[in-house]
C-alpha cells in the first residue's frame, strides 16, 4: 500500500495555493461586477447563454454554462423576476421549458462589464495561440480533477463534499 502523505500528495497538494488566488481573484471580480450591475457572475454567464443558444431548454442552458440543473433554474428564477428572461413550456411536451433573452435582459448583458478585465484579456490575447491552448487544457484537466473527485465522489469515505457550491 502507498503512503498517502508521500511525494505524490505533497506535489498535488502545491496545486492548492494557485487554486486559492484564482478563486481570490474571481471573487474580487464577481464583486465588482456584481457591485456595477446587480448580477451575479452565474446569472451573467446564464444571460450569455441564453443569448448565443437563443430559445434554449433548462437542460441545455446547465450544460452549456456548466453549472447543476438547480442552480440553472434558481437563477432563471432570479433573472425572469427581473424581467430579463422569459420562460414557456413547450406545446409539444409540457416537461420541457424553453427560456429566452428579454429585450431588457439583451439590454443589461450589452451594458455588463466582461467577466475578465481587461488586464487579463489583454494578457492572455498575448500569450502565443499554443500557450493559450495549454493553460485552457491545464484548466480543463485540473477541473476534470475536481469534478471526479468533489462532484462524483471519487475521495476516500467522508471527504466529499455533499451537493454543489454553485452560486446563484
């Protein structure tokens, strides 16, 4: 049997301290956009979604934005009380519910701030296509990592983490 507190953990561990100033870093900035536009940074991202997939399904809308089907449907819920979106079940099947962008909610997601500064863009817009690729990639895997092991319950017994942290 291995020693779980061998080379192998210490290394993964190092990807904790990254991991803690990026979250640091999108916090910060979710406050600050939720600070000029009242919308949370889920709610901005449900708002793009709706917007490039058009008269799209709950279902659709939770894997596009990659957020759980229930905090999709709080923040259609958040967004269709502010009038940004509306929502219609279909004719054909009344399971299935369409939402689609209010004029209103094509206003504010016009008007919203991008969800990166513009340090940032500026500073990824410059980095080779081929280190842009590998950092998307390095946060694919790391994410792939999380969700295998928070999201699908691939830890040791008590360690994962019950429902999800989504944020509406």
């Amino acid at each position: 049997m291995s020693d779980p507190s061998g080379p192998q953990t210490h290394d993964a561990a190092k990807v904790m301290k990254p991991i803690r100033r990026i979250v640091r870093a999108i916090d910060m900035r979710s406050k600050k956009v939720a600070r000029e536009t009242g919308l949370t940074i889920p709610q901005i991202v449900i708002l793009h979604a709706v917007n490039e997939l058009g008269m799209v399904t709950t279902a659709a809308l939770s894997k596009h934005a990659d957020l759980s089907p229930a905090t999709t449907v709080t923040i259609l819920d958040k967004l269709e009380s502010r009038g940004l979106v509306t929502r219609q079940r279909s004719a054909a099947d009344r399971r299935i519910v369409h939402t689609a962008l209010t004029e209103r909610g094509a206003q504010i997601l016009r008007d919203a701030p991008p969800l990166f500064d513009w340090m940032f863009s500026k500073s990824f817009a410059n980095l080779s296509q081929a280190d842009q690729h590998k950092i998307i990639e390095a946060f694919r895997t790391v994410a792939d990592l999380l969700d295998a092991t928070y999201l699908h319950g691939a830890v040791g017994d008590g360690d994962a983490i019950a429902g999800s942290t989504d944020k509406a």
